[in-house]
C-alpha cells in the first residue's frame, strides 16, 4: 500500500477565493423576458448538469408581449472558472454552431400576455461532444450581439467519484454560525496525471454562485484519492431556512398572502415581514431557495400561469432604517441584487415595499443588503445558523489530456444535517 503523503500547504501557498466567481455569468438583457427555467429534461432536477452521453436540458422562458420572436440559440465552451475557451465551436460541438427555437405558444386565459418558448438539447441538430462548462446564449435574428439572456450549464463525464459531508463547524468560534465541508475526490489515474495540480474543485451553496468556494488544495493524496479535511477553509455561513409564498391559485386563499385583487391585472399583497436576524432558529421544511412555476387552476401552467404584481414589505430592520439598500433574493432573482428587485423605503410607514411581476408558483426568497463585492449579503437581515439545513454542490474538474481543457469529471449533491 502506497504510504499517505501529507501536503505541506500554508496560508501564503493557499489559492483561495471565496468569492463568487465573476466570468461569464447568468444574465437577462431583455427586460421582457421572464420565469426562466433550464433544467434536466422530464425531470424536476434544477440543476444544470447531464451526462455527455444521452441526457439532455430543457430551456423555457416567456417574452411579455403578444408577438413572436425569430430566436436561436448557441453554446460556448468555458474552463472551470466559467472563462470563456479559445477554442473553436465546431472543436467541440458537433452539428450547427447555432440551432433555431422553434417551438413556441401564446398565453391562454391569462390578463397578462406573453408567449413562451421551450427548446431541449443536445439534439440532433447541434450536440456539444466535450463535457464541461458550457455558456448558453439566447440571441435573435441571426445575430449574436442582439442577446437577449445566456444561462450557465454543465456536460459531466464521469472519471471520479466523490464522498461528503457537512457539518456544525468544529471551530469554537464558529460553532453556532457556519457549517463545514469534508470531501474527498476518488480519481482515475490513466484520465488525471498529475491530480494536485490538473483538479480542480468548485464548492456552491443552495446552487449560488455569489459565494462559491474554489481554488481549494487537497490537504492528503494517495492511492488516487484526494482529501480535502480543512477545518477553516471549506466554510459555508450557515444562514436561515427561506421565506416563501404560494400563489399557485389565484382565486382561494394562500400560505403568506393577506390579499389579492384583480383590476387590468393580479396584484397579490404578501404577509408583512420582520428582521430575523436576532431571532432563535426555527426549523421547518424549504426548498433551499427555489421557485415552483404552476398554476393549480389551470391545464397548462406553461401558458395559462398568469403574472401578478407581488407586493413585498419589510418593516425597517435597524433604528435608522433609510440609508440602506435591502434587495429580495432567490432562485428567482439568480441570487444577484438585480435593480428590479430593489426595494423602496417607505418614509411614511417606515418600512421597505417592492412591487415586481412573477408568475403563478410558489416562491422562496430573503432579504439582502450588498457587500463589498457587490454579492447580496442576507445574513445581516435574516440571521445566521449553522443547524440550518442547506444542500451543496461539490464540481470536479482535470485537465483533459487531449484537448488541454477542464473537463468535467465529477459532481456530487448532499445536504447539511446537525450531526
């Protein structure tokens, strides 16, 4: 048996970032287009990611208006930092560079019009061969620059298997506030030459990509097997369960809504919300942050979910209250402090109201204010637990020895516990 080798790593040698990576990311150019879902096809797996060989992503979102557009689409390659390759479409995608979005329907029975797209790949027409990161750009009239979003998804192969775990952190001063990371990488050695250098890993909490974890090292190595134990460097804030809503029905009574209206349009006025961020934890069941688009009174929720205007309120949360910035955040929002989603302080009651169009569904969102990075910051509203249950994402990239690229080889899904 090949004697453990410890890897002597210190503070200085440590390439860490533990910021949100800031390349290529999810974007809306368009305001009209809306209720963005790209996710496993005929499945309610919401994260990006397929095997390279036989699965495929469905892409829906609605344009507000009553008039179709002549759209495409195209995938960009990207290294694991989202980067955008050097490389050549017709390297990495077999078929066209760019296919047509044709499958398309106008809203039913809904006050607010709109018509909604769907498209799945790979297909036939364009198929990436590479796995990897991969950019998806939404475009129309042939022309690239006239973007109207692009969405982050992934191509895995798999050469790795990985083994995790998160708990309450170990360090005192951390103990009621953050949770910690153990992984380790099982890797396969005619694929991965020289592991310390050629493997990367990319740690997401909740599926957001503001306060991602990389640049991490493994601490152990042997018999093909790496072991990333830090007790300081794999920690997430353990944050608070989400807020949530439900107006899947339109007509009846909903959890967290006091009231609704219909005039040329739904306006929907939510529970009013208070700071938690000094209060004990309470435990109950989320979906870590996402959103549920459907309509329970209808056939198609695709096209006869209907938007209402949500009305948000937060009571001030500090003794001054104006002078700060308080955004809403969720999947939702892509977890960013978009402008749109910015609240406005109500002198008169003393308190933050926001007024935004969503569509039929159930919805979990917080409260953020920014930080220095301009990354949403939803502790200081929300408070802060490492007992919280959270669910991580754990990405394995190496470079591909025949393309020199990172190659996705490994993706692992786990949730947090108290243990």
């Amino acid at each position: 048996m090949i004697k453990k080798i410890k890897i002597i790593i210190t503070l200085l040698n440590i390439t860490l970032f533990k910021i949100g990576i800031a390349a290529v990311s999810n974007e809306i150019f368009d305001a009209r287009v809306k209720s963005i879902q790209l996710f496993k096809n005929n499945t309610d797996d919401r994260y990006p990611i397929i095997s390279i060989d036989g699965e495929q992503l469905k892409l829906s979102f609605d344009v507000m208006g009553t008039q179709t557009e002549n759209l495409q689409y195209s995938l960009t390659l990207c290294d694991a930092m989202w980067n955008p390759s050097s490389f050549n479409q017709f390297e990495y995608i077999s078929g066209m560079q760019f296919d047509n979005i044709s499958d398309f329907k106008f809203s039913t029975n809904t006050y607010s019009k709109y018509v909604h797209y769907n498209v799945v790949f790979p297909n036939e027409n364009m198929k990436p061969i590479w796995a990897g990161n991969y950019i998806l750009k939404v475009f129309r009239n042939f022309d690239e620059s006239d973007i109207l979003f692009q969405r982050r998804c992934m191509l895995i192969k798999r050469n790795s298997t990985i083994d995790a775990s998160a708990k309450i952190a170990s360090l005192p001063q951390y103990r009621y506030t953050k949770q910690e990371l153990l992984f380790s990488v099982n890797y396969n050695p005619s694929q991965v030459v020289n592991p310390l250098e050629d493997v990367k890993v990319v740690i997401l909490q909740n599926y957001r990509w503001d306060n991602a974890i990389t640049g991490l090292k493994p601490m152990f190595s042997s018999n093909q097997k790496l072991e990333y134990t830090y007790p300081d460097n794999s920690l997430f804030d353990g944050r608070n369960e989400f807020r949530f809503f439900d107006i899947r029905n339109l007509k009846q009574f909903s959890i967290n809504v006091r009231s609704k209206r219909l005039d040329t349009a739904w306006h929907v006025i939510l529970n009013i919300d208070e700071s938690r961020a000094s209060n004990q934890y309470f435990q109950y069941l989320d979906f870590n942050g996402r959103q549920i688009l459907q309509n329970k009174e209808g056939f198609n929720s695709e096209i006869d979910g209907d938007y209402a205007y949500v009305n948000f309120y937060l009571n001030a949360w500090t003794s001054s209250g104006e002078g700060q910035e308080v955004y809403v955040i969720g999947e939702f929002t892509d977890w960013k402090c978009l402008p749109e989603y910015k609240m406005y302080f109500n002198r008169n009651r003393l308190r933050y109201d926001l007024e935004v169009p969503l569509k039929q569904g159930r919805y979990e969102y917080a409260y953020a204010i920014k930080n220095n990075s301009g990354n949403p910051d939803d502790v200081a509203i929300e408070g802060n637990h490492s007992q919280t249950e959270n669910e991580y994402l754990i990405l394995v990239y190496a470079r591909n020895l025949q393309y020199n690229y990172d190659e996705l080889i490994g993706v692992k899904r786990f949730q947090s516990n108290s243990n």
